[in-house]
C-alpha cells in the first residue's frame, strides 16, 4: 500500500506547485542518504521522489487527485499519465540530479555500486550446408573476427610476470567520495572509483598485448558440429564460444544459422524427402525391382505391377535423420512412366503387336486414382 503523495510532502490537497517543489527539497534533504544514515533513508527518498514526480506534473496530479495510485498504473505503457513509480534508488536519485544538480549521467552507474562485470557478446555466424551435410552432420571450421580474451595475459590484462598495485586515487578502497555542488548545497557522493574501476587494485604493468584490457580484436578459426538432421529453420547455440567477457563478465554465445542449399534430387519436407523416378512402360506394367538413390546411398524399390505415372511410393527410414532424435523420416518416390521417343525396328514391332491386342485407356483420369499431391500424401500416412 503505497502511501499518500501529499502525506508524504507534508503539504496540503490544495498546495502549489511552487509549495510542492518546495516541499520536495526539504523532504530530499531529510532523506537524503548522505545526509540521513537512517537505514530507510534511501527507501523514503524515493518516495518522496516519487511523490514529486507525480504531484509536479498537472496531468499526473489530476488523475492522482482523482483516482489515487490505481489512476496512475491505468495508463502504464499506454501513452498516457502512467507512473509506476521507481525501480531503484538509483532511477530516483537521477530525478533528483536533473532537477537540481544539473550533472545528469554523472551517476547513471549507480548509487555506490562498482561498475560490474559485463558479458561478452553472443556472435551470429550463418552457414551453408549440402543435403548430404545436413543428414551426415558436418563439422565446419569458421574464420570469425571478435573480441576474444588475450592470449598474451589470459585476459588478467596484466603484463605477463607482473601483478597488481593498491590503487593511488581511492587508497585501495575501490571508492570515491566527490563533492558535488547542487542548488541545495554541496553534496557528498561516494561512488566507484574510476582509476580502477571500483577493484581498488591497479595493474602494476598492462599487458601490452591488449594494453590493459584483458580482451583484444582478433580473427580466430572456430570449429563446430552441426548434428545431423538440421534444416534451414534451426540454428544451434554454442555455449560459452562467443566475444570475452569484461573484467571477468562470462563470454557470450556462438550463435550458428544454418542455410541447407537446395538439393538437385531431393525436395525436403521436414524430416521427409521426395524424389522422382523414371520407370518404362513395361516396367510399370509388370512390376520391376529397382534400385534408388537416397540420401546416403541407395534402396531398393519394388515398383508393384499396374502402377501410374504420377503415383507415389514410400520407403520408410530412407529420409532424413531426426534432428536430436532416433530414426529417420522417409523418401516418397515419385513414378513416371516414360514414353519412349525414338523406337527401333524390333521396338516399334513389338509395340504394334501390342497396339493390336491392349485395352483401351479410361476417359479422364485412372479410375480410383487421386490427384498427384494427395497421392503423395498417401504415400507418407498410408
Ligand atoms: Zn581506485
Ligand atoms: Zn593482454
């Protein structure tokens, strides 16, 4: 339950702006951490800060007078008068400083807090891979430009032989105490020590490899494993194989987008793949045992007697591999029946004897035969 802002300024429902400023100096000089070492000293100057911020504003206030803090939360993210309060003492005391300190950004770090470690950043690398890679799995070896921990000092940043000295400008306390002048007076700021960034050690010699960073820009040859069955929608992530990290922050990820190429033979439909077959007229009449290519080789096919042109056959784990799963999906092959163009003596002999004693073809499509894409479907489901 948060409490009243006019309570909190100790000022009246009808106070003016000029009395509410007013009011919020005092309270911030009352509360303020440096000058109250109360343990809610820092908590009760953000509220009052809080106060302020609504109070001040008339757009705020009106919906504050009307509705209370429930008024103010209505309109959070919407555009409107919304005021969730602050988040930390920090977001409090910048209000503070922009409005009477006129340093702003001086302490965006933080109140007292050392500036902290950071995390390296993740890198995107995209690559292309075959079909025949995607289904085998494929390891590939990526020159990639980053910024990686140094080789020279291990990423310490200190001259190799070398260690660490107290630091001259905080005395080894890591921390500052800076006088800043306000419109209410001089405050006194205590806060990370920018010699040595709050670590109250300085190197005694930087590392001339990356003069003290810990980190230099480098191009580096970076090997990694893409499992077999990935497609064109996965990319992998590769856990602690990105950019360094800052003053001990942990490094970033590797992030791999995969691009599978398309493939001359097969057409990929997940972890299925789809391929055409030629067989001849007598072939498709009779029936024939056939020999296929797949992707990581060859199958063998039994072509059943009276099939159509255009009819789909399904062989079941001849597919692709299942992406961090057992098994694999299947190949449907697709029938053609081919027509002969250019016939020899004995060929077209045959084919007239034939002519003479075959049925006639049906009107339309074969009977019972579904469309081509239904048939292929049936291939996989039936
Ligand atoms: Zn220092
Ligand atoms: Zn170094």
């Amino acid at each position: 339950m948060s409490a009243d802002y006019y309570t909190l300024l100790e000022v009246g429902r009808d106070a003016s702006e000029t009395e509410i400023t007013r009011a919020y100096r005092r309270m911030a000089m009352r509360y303020h951490p440096d000058r109250n070492p109360a343990p809610d000293a820092a908590e009760n100057f953000k509220k009052v800060t809080e106060a302020w911020e609504v109070l001040r504003d008339p757009n705020k206030r009106s919906v504050y007078d009307r509705l209370g803090h429930d008024g103010l939360k209505v309109g959070r993210g919407a555009g409107g008068p919304g005021f969730s309060g602050f988040g930390s003492f920090g977001d409090a005391f910048e209000v503070f400083m922009r409005e009477f300190g006129g340093a702003g950004g001086v302490f965006s770090e933080g109140f007292g807090q050392p500036r902290r470690a950071r995390a390296g950043k993740n890198i995107e690398v995209s690559v292309k891979v075959t079909l025949e890679e995607a289904a085998e799995g494929a390891r590939r070896q990526q020159k990639i430009r980053a910024v990686r921990a140094c080789d020279t000092c291990a990423g310490t940043g200190s001259e190799p032989g070398t260690g660490t000295v107290t630091c001259r400008a905080c005395r080894g306390a890591g921390q500052v105490r800076t006088a800043h002048r306000t419109a209410l007076g001089s405050f006194v700021q205590v806060g990370p020590c920018r010699d040595c960034g709050g670590k109250g050690a300085r190197l005694e010699s930087e590392c001339a490899g990356c003069e003290g960073e810990g980190r230099v820009r480098r191009t580096d040859t970076v090997s990694f494993d893409l499992p077999p069955g990935v497609s064109s929608d996965d990319y992998l992530r590769i856990r602690g194989r990105g950019e360094a990290g800052f003053r001990g922050g942990p490094v970033g990820d590797l992030i791999v987008r995969v691009e599978v190429e398309p493939h001359d033979r097969f057409e990929r439909d997940g972890d299925d793949l789809i391929s055409d077959l030629c067989v001849t007229f007598s072939q498709a009449a009779l029936g024939a045992d056939v020999v296929v290519p797949t992707i990581h080789g060859e199958a063998e096919l039994s072509v059943p007697a009276g099939i159509q042109s255009g009819q789909a056959l399904r062989m079941r784990g001849e597919g692709m591999p299942r992406l961090r799963r057992e098994g694999r999906g299947d190949q449907a092959v697709r029938v053609h029946v081919w027509t002969p163009k250019d016939l020899d003596g004995q060929q077209r002999e045959l084919l007239e004897s034939l002519a003479q004693v075959e049925d006639q073809p049906p009107e339309g499509r074969p009977v019972g035969e579904a469309s081509f894409w239904d048939r292929v479907k049936s291939a996989f489901t039936g």
